[in-house]
C-alpha cells in the first residue's frame, strides 16, 4: 500500500501531523506500537481508576482569541474549536526552595510582584529579563546559541538562587540536558510557563485525545495501533519501504517520524547512525499518583503545581540512587477553576529517577522492584513532608511509574522523558524523505508536541 505520507508514532505530535497532512487530502497513515494514542501523554485504567500518564498540566494557556499566541495557532491550524479542549485555568502555582517562596498564575504581573517581594535587589534585572524574552527570535529553526540559559542567566542576575528558581519548573517541564537548558529552549519553555500558563482540560488528557483522535478520521486519516514499524529499508538517501509489526510492507512519499531521532535512524536496515551517544538523553522521572478520601486543600495543598528543592543548591541530573527525592514536582489536579470538584483528589509528585538502576531491577528481579518502587514513594513522601503537611492518613490507593514505564509507553532510549539532548529543529535526518517531529524536534509538552507535528507536516508535507 503506497501512502502521500506514514506517520510514526501516535503521540500528539503524530497525530497533530496526521490532521494536517489528511486535511490536505493527503493519504496519511499513522502507525503507533501501543494499543492506545498519546504516547506520554496516554492513560490507563486501574483499580477502576482513570489515570493520565502524564498530564500535570497544559502549558500555553491563552484566553479564547489571544492574537500570535502558540495556542490560538494551534486550535486555529488544526481547525479546532478553543472550546474543545475545556481548559480551566490554573489557581495559582509555586516555586519552593529552602526560605524562598515565589508564586505564578497566568497573568506574569503576579510573579513580578512575587519577585519584587522576594529579591527586590534583582528586580530591575529581572524586567531586562522579560524585555529579552519578548523579543527573542525562536521561530528561526536553525538558529545556533553562543550561550546556555544559565550562563545567559548569570550575565543578568547577581542572585543564585534566584537563577535556580527561575530554572527549575523550566528544566523539570522541558530540558533533556542535565543542570541546564539551550537558551532558545529556555526562552520557549518560560513564554509557555511563566508568561502564559497553565491549564487543565476538565478529563485530563482524555479529553485532549479525544477531540484530536475525532478530528483525525473526520479528515480521513487511518490510524493502525499495535502494529508498529520494525524496520526501515534505504536506497541511497531515500526510505523505499516501510515494515510493520503486523508483517505490512508500506511505502510512502513522506515519513514523519515521532519515535526520536536514534531511535528512528536505528529503525532503518544496515544504518549505522554517526555519533549516537551525543542523541542519548537520560534524564527520566519516578512519579507517583496518590488518591486521597479528602480534599487536597484538607492538607493545605493549595498550588495548582508547586515546584521544590530542598538543598543549598538546586541539582537537576540524573539520579545517583534510584530517585532524588530532593527536587520535584508536586501537582494537585483538584486546583484548577473546574467547573466541579474532581471525583477523587489525587497529588501526584515526580521526581528525577534514575533509568540503569530500574530497568536492572525490573529485568532481574521483579519483587526487588515492586519492593523499590514503595521504598522510593516513602523516600519522597518524607522530603514532601519537610515542608507540606502529610496527607498520607487520608490515601486510598497509590500507583507509581518508573524510567521504565516511560521507556514502555514512549519507546524512549533510557526512558528519557525529554528525549535527546541534542535537538533537530529543522526535523531533517540525513534521509531525503524521512523526518522526524516530536521531542527530538525540541518542541516539548502538549502543546509544543502538537505544535511540532504541525509545523513539520506544513515544511515538509504541504509544500507547493
Ligand atoms: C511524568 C511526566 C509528566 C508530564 N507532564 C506534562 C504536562 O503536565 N504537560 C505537558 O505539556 N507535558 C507533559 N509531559 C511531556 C509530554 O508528555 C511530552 O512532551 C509529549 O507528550 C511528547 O509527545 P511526542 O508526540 O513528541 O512523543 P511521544 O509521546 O513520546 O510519542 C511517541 C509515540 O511514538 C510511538 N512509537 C515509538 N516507536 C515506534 C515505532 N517503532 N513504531 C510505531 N510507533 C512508535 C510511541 O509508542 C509513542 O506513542 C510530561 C511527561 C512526563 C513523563
């Protein structure tokens, strides 16, 4: 079967792309391993339990109609209604370090005053800062930094700590690199987190994949899950055929590939890929979802998103033991504007963990690892407690996720949440008709994902 275009993965940037291309009147096939959509952004149900995989929040948030804004462009490319996703918006949100706190909403005059209150010696700075994120250029894809967000940082800022509080929601939500970030990915991630915001579709991620899954067979797109591609076959620079896990041989016009860049260019028969430790990420997180029989707000879990450090000094790296439970995040999807109460509060907490250690034990010793997993939770717990009030009289149900679940619901190498560390931003691969959109595009998150799997379908699928 011959396609105009076969998508690789069904992740949302796979399917963003899928809509496009197919809206187009392309045939487009869309083939994803995993007998769900979404990739990281999936769910489950356990226990009679629905769960999101990874949702804490949507990032992006804009009210209905906000001019220029990534998420106006989205709804707008895909032909979606705004109101589709149901976003409510955040309450509010925190960055916690030892004796600092400062707090977020949507609107970024907040955080200024929060900054004012904390470091008032570093607010003038702290304007230069905004007045340089507002007029970066991130729309050129080849653009080449000279700088890293944090040596940028310490040419604006004399306070340390107010450098690691700025970094650390930026680097949980979107660095692949250890202790630091590429500056036009810095810039990205703190327009979509500190200067718009975040929001919750009212059914989680559910909701997300429901509206684009529909929107994707209106235009006509075929979607086949649980068969994914095994292998690729080259003649010279281009990809002439694609096989599946079904034992399908497909060939196609254009492939867009949203499984990571190594792990696309290992997919293709007899390529040896050229420098693949420099596409390798590690950094992956444990998280843990608790369901609690009271309110979250009981407990005084108010933030919609508290991000935290305990040390001196703010590490993000991979983890020397089987997690950090020193840094994190801590999410309570009951603290948005929603319409209603959620069903069942949950606080769901994430922390750096790290990949070797739990894919060794999960190959070698099962009830080590289910074992692990609890004593990794309490060793969370017990950090979270520090500082926050202990909920734990009022759970009912737990569930954790490892580095390897990841690996299993994204086909991620060492279950790297944000995939390589090096990004192609153009999507080429060193194959004329193969590109790659997605994470190792360098565009993370929901809505960076989606927006990938546009851009990348209108370059190189929808060209004259
Ligand atoms: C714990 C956690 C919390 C997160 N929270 C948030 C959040 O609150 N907000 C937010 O915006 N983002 C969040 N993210 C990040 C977000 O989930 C991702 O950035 C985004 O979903 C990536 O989408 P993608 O399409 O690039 O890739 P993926 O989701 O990785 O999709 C790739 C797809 O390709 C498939 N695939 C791989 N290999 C093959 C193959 N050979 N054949 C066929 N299919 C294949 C995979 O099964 C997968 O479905 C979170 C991530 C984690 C881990």
């Amino acid at each position: 079967m011959h396609y105009d275009a076969i998508i690789i993965g069904a992740g949302m940037s796979g399917i963003a792309a899928g809509i496009r291309l197919a809206m187009f009147d392309k045939k487009v096939c869309i083939l994803e391993s995993h007998y769900v959509i979404g990739g990281l952004n999936s769910f489950y149900n356990m226990k009679a339990r629905k769960f999101d995989v990874g949702l804490h929040a949507v990032t992006n948030y804009v009210p209905r109609g906000t001019k220029g804004a990534p998420l106006t462009k989205l709804f707008r490319q895909l032909r979606i209604p705004y109101e589709d996703f149901k976003l409510k918006p955040q309450n509010y949100s925190e960055v916690v370090f030892p004796n600092k706190r400062i707090t977020f909403t949507n609107d970024p005059k907040h955080l200024e005053e929060s900054i004012a209150k904390e470091f008032p010696h570093q607010i003038d700075q702290y304007i230069k800062l905004i007045e340089f994120i507002l007029s970066y250029d991130n729309l050129t894809l080849d653009k080449v930094e000279t700088q890293t967000a944090r040596e940028f940082l310490n040419e604006v800022f004399t306070d340390q700590t107010l450098i690691e509080m700025i970094l650390c929601p930026l680097t949980y939500y979107g660095s692949a690199i250890e202790n630091d970030m590429e500056l036009g990915q810095f810039v990205t991630m703190y327009k979509s987190i500190l200067l718009e915001g975040f929001a919750r579709p009212d059914e989680g991620v559910r909701q997300i994949l429901k509206v684009l899954k529909k929107k994707y067979k209106e235009v006509g797109g075929e979607l086949k899950l649980r068969n994914g591609v095994t292998k690729l076959i080259r003649k010279n620079e281009l990809i002439t055929e694609i096989h599946t896990e079904k034992e399908e041989i497909l060939t196609a016009d254009l492939i867009i590939s949203s499984a990571g860049y190594l792990n696309t260019l290992n997919l293709i028969d007899g390529y040896e890929p050229q420098t693949p430790q420099k596409f390798t990420g590690m950094m992956s997180f444990m998280e843990s979802i608790s369901c609690l029989s009271k309110p979250q707000t009981d407990f005084n879990y108010d933030a919609s998103i508290t991000f935290f450090n305990t040390r001196e000094n703010y590490l993000y790296e991979d983890a020397k033991d089987f997690i950090d439970p020193c840094s994190g995040v801590i999410c309570s999807p009951g603290n948005y504007q929603l319409d209603k109460p959620i069903d069942e509060p949950v606080i769901r907490i994430t922390n750096i963990a790290n990949f070797k250690l739990w894919e060794d034990l999960k190959t070698n010793d099962i009830d080590k690892y289910y074992h692990q997993k609890e004593d990794s939770y309490q060793r969370s717990l017990k950090e979270v407690f520090k500082f926050k009030d202990d909920f734990t009289s009022a759970v009912t149900f737990t569930d954790i996720f490892t580095p390897h679940t990841i690996k299993r619901y994204t086909g991620h190498i060492n279950g790297a949440v944000y995939g390589s560390p090096v990004k192609t931003k153009t999507g080429k691969t060193p194959f004329d008709n193969l590109v790659i959109c997605g994470t190792d595009q360098g565009f993370l998150g929901i809505i960076g994902a989606i927006l990938s799997g546009i851009s990348i379908s209108n370059l190189y699928g929808l060209v004259k």
